[in-house]
C-alpha cells in the first residue's frame, strides 16, 4: 500500500512538473522575441534556441512517467527524420550543424503536440485562453506604440537590437511584430486571440467572473487588425468566425447570442471610429490591402498560389531530388550557416520538406501531418453534436499551421505544436 501511495505521488508531482513547463515553453513562445531584440540582444543567436531545453525535458518527464506512449505518428515521423539526417550526411550537403538543426524540428518538437495533448484537460486550455486575452490587451498596446514610433524607436528594434524591425506596411507606417522576432508571430498570436474572444463570448460562464476582461480583450483584438496592417490577422479571424457561424447553426439557441456578439462589436467598431489612431491605421490598413492584391492579383491568386498553388508545386516540381538536398537548408539558420541568403530550397513549407527530405521521405512527413489535421477534425467535429465547440474552433487557427505552417521558422514552429497540442487537449474531458 505503502509503495502504491508513494507511486500515486510521484505520478502526481510528474504531471505538476510536466503542465508547470507547458506554460513556460507558452510563455517562451510569446516572449522569446522580447528576450532576442531588447533585454539580451547579445544573446540573439543562442535564445533562437530556448525551447528547446524545455521540450527535451518535457520528453524526459514524459517518458519518466510511463504514461507517455508514442502515438505511432511519433515513432514513423522519428525514423523518417533520423533517415534523413544520416542522408544529408553521405549524400546532401553534409553540414552536421545545418542537419542537426533541421533534426531538433521533428524530433524534439514534434512530440510536444502529443506531450500537452496528454497532461492537459480542457479547463487548461481555458486557462491557456484567459492569459491570452490579458496578454492580448498588453500586446495591442505595444502594437498601437510600435505604429506610431519611428523605426529608430526602442520598441522598435530588431534581432539582436539592431534598429528597424518593422516590415513594408503602408507609406511611412510599417507591419510591426509586437513581442516576436517577425510579424508573422504577431499574426498567429492573434489568429489564438480570435479563437479564444469568440469561443468566450459564445460559452461565457466559464469567464462571467471578470467581463472587463472579455470587454477590453474584444476591443484590443479589433483594434489590432488595423494597426497590424496584416491581411493575414483579418483572413484568420474571418476564418475563425465562418467556423463560429457553422456551430451556431447547428444549435439555434445559439443565434441570439451570436447576433448581440456582433451587435456589440458593430458598436466597438463605432466608437472606435471617433478616436484618431483608429481612422490613420484603418486608413494604412485599407491602403495595404489594396496595393498588395494588386501587385498579387487579390484575394483568391493569393490563397491558390500561397496554399493550393504551392501544395502542388511542391509535388510536381521537376527538380526535386530523390534523396533530397539535406535537412536544415530549407531554414533562415541554416542558409545563414551555409553562408547564403534567403531561402534556398523554397519558401512554402511543403516544398522545403521534400526539397530537404527527397519526394520519397518528404511525402512521409507531409502525409503524416494531413493525417493528423484530418483526425483532429473529424473528432472536433464529432463534439459539434456534445456542444463542445473549443475543439473545432480552434481547428480554425490551429489547422493550417499544423498542416503547412512553416516549421522552419521557430515561431511558426512553436505555435504550430502548441497550437496542435491544445486542440487536441480540449477534446479531454474535464476533471472540474
């Protein structure tokens, strides 16, 4: 008996240990940016990697707690991954740190998504969603600085502190990044925000305690579309909100409660009219929206070439080696260790993967991450018929950065596992 309380108590302080590191590689994920371009710039280069201790312990605990099995995902994405570094080695480019670099990705960060599935239950992903929204408030506000700051601002600077950080907006405004090192971890922050303000404003007791929060979240969120002059920001939450409409009418009660949603935020939107920051960055964000559609030829040349466009091209492109190129070289890192410039494999992800990995191997990959993102919604959408729409609402963000989000990219990688690892934790049944 002794023996089994001692085991019972052990397990207890590996699951605290386990969620505990969850949130710091969260908070890591949001912040890691902050940490590269104002408070240790000299540590840029080495904080690129900073999760990835957390990963590897939360691994170790995993394993340690005999509870963590490899969903047999893990285990082919695993082979797959070490196939292809020993490849890269004989016949890629033969660059060990390059190719180690390119590994971490797979086999290091790969296994969070089924590690946070695990440990976490819905009301932690709740919780993950409150201090999304308190951290929304601060972020908008940071953003709405970095705007209206030059680039030689403080707020403004870059990796490393060096000065400018901010990305071709609209003319002497610039697509900021708030907390992150690039502006595409600003876009998929918000991407979580809109999941988070709707799901809350749908299913409101879990957060009727502190209506201030819900309140100021939905009109930082709003503000934030202009002022992070981001196309990207405003097609997710277009996204998020079709997903939210395919809910609501599976369950007409609901309607009333959507219809005073968009009441209230038709009536933010008015008075945020009356403030002048809102009209200049509506005005920035209009006219980037229109001069980038014409130069990219609108709205849907630009789903088709960015996603279906370049699905396909990956696959039929006629220089796409056997064995691949070698892992890593498809990553900024990894092109600035081989001594070059930009991307040398291919800028979309499913063309860096078998640019990297071979047709062969690369497939693999590919077809292991489709199967996951197919398995997530048909279980988040088997929910829809329990009125447990957290899962399937967040497909809406979590979905496409699990099936083509750009895992070269740190951020885009972290978001993508986390975001993947608390889908799936909201289909846990929770223990309140």
């Amino acid at each position: 008996m002794g023996n089994l309380e001692t085991d019972i108590l052990s397990e207890q302080q590996n699951t605290k240990q386990v969620k505990y590191l969850i949130w710091v590689y969260f908070y890591l994920l949001i912040f890691e940016g902050a940490l590269r371009k104002w408070f240790l710039p000299s540590l840029a280069t080495p904080l690129l990697l900073v999760r990835e201790p957390i990963a590897l312990v939360l691994i170790y605990l995993s394993f340690k707690s005999k509870i963590y099995t490899n969903p047999i995902s893990v285990l082919i994405v695993w082979l797959t991954t070490i196939a292809s570094f020993f490849l890269t080695i004989y016949a890629g480019h033969g660059n060990l740190l390059v190719d180690i670099y390119g590994l971490r990705i797979f086999l290091i960060h790969y296994p969070i998504i089924f590690i946070v599935a695990h440990y976490f239950k819905k009301e932690d992903v709740l919780q993950i969603g409150k201090a999304i929204l308190w951290i929304n408030i601060g972020m908008t506000l940071l953003v709405a600085i970095q705007f209206f700051s030059p680039q030689t601002a403080w707020v403004n600077r870059g990796i490393g502190g060096e000065e400018g950080s901010g990305f071709s907006g609209s003319g002497s405004f610039f697509r900021v990044p708030g907390t992150f090192s690039f502006t595409n971890g600003l876009s998929m922050f918000y991407g979580f925000v809109g999941v988070f303000v709707f799901y809350f404003w749908l299913e409101r007791e879990f957060i009727m305690k502190n209506k201030f929060l819900l309140i100021t979240s939905s009109i930082a969120l709003i503000a934030a579309v202009p002022l992070s002059i981001s196309r990207t920001v405003l097609f997710q939450l277009i996204v998020s909100f079709v997903f939210l409409m395919v809910y609501s009418l599976r369950q007409p009660k609901l309607i009333v409660r959507l219809l005073i949603g968009l009441t209230v935020f038709g009536l933010i939107i008015c008075v945020l009219n009356y403030f002048p920051f809102f009209k200049i960055a509506t005005i920035a964000f209009s006219d980037r929206f229109q001069s980038a559609n014409k130069i990219e030829g609108g709205v849907e040349s630009v789903f088709i070439d960015r996603f279906l466009g370049g699905m396909w091209g990956a696959i039929t492109n006629q220089n796409t080696s056997l064995v691949g190129l070698g892992l890593g070289m498809g990553t900024n890192a990894g092109a600035k260790l081989m001594s070059a410039k930009g991307f040398l494999i291919s800028e979309g992800e499913w063309g860096r993967l078998i640019g990297e990995m071979g047709i062969f191997l690369g497939m693999i990959i590919i077809l292991v991450r489709c199967g996951l993102t197919l398995s997530i919604l048909k279980k988040s959408w088997v929910l829809l018929n329990n009125k447990e729409p957290l899962a399937w609402l967040l497909l809406s963000t979590c979905g496409l950065l699990l099936l083509q989000g750009q895992w070269a990219q740190p951020t885009s990688l972290g978001f993508s596992v986390f975001g993947a690892g608390i889908n799936l934790a909201a289909m846990n049944k929770s223990s309140l």
